[in-house]
C-alpha cells in the first residue's frame, strides 16, 4: 500500500520542475534502487524513491546557488 501511495505521489511533486531536475531525479533514483536492493527484499523502490527526492533536492540548491552567483556578478 506505502509504495503504491510514493509511487502515485512523487510524480505529483515533480510536476512543472525543469529537466535539470529531472535528470538528477533519474540519477538519484538509478543509486538509491541499487543501495535499497542490497539493503534487502522490498527496498528498492524505497531507496529509489529517497534517491530521487534527495537529488532533486541537491540539484534545486545548486540552480538557486548558480542563480545567485550570476545575479551577483551584475
């Protein structure tokens, strides 16, 4: 029940988010599949679906960080 409910919401937060964001959701996704897998049986979904949230999140900072850095340059 849990994965069908992170299944169903996380393409629901990722809605409107530039593709930056979205390649670093499918990198995220892609490492933390393979760490839930060997953690054990029923957390590779979980991993990937952490993975996702925390590249995003890695990824959203770093644009925010490049954003100010060039408004400073002006």
């Amino acid at each position: 029940m849990r994965t069908t409910v992170v299944a169903l919401a996380l393409p629901l937060l990722l809605v409107g988010v530039s593709p930056a964001f979205s390649k670093g959701c499918i990198r995220g996704a892609a490492a933390g599949g393979v760490a839930g897998h060997f953690v054990g049986k029923g957390h590779a979904v979980m991993g990937a679906a952490a993975g996702c949230i925390v590249a995003h999140h890695h990824y959203a900072k770093q644009a925010r960080a490049q954003r100010a850095a060039a408004r400073n340059q002006r």
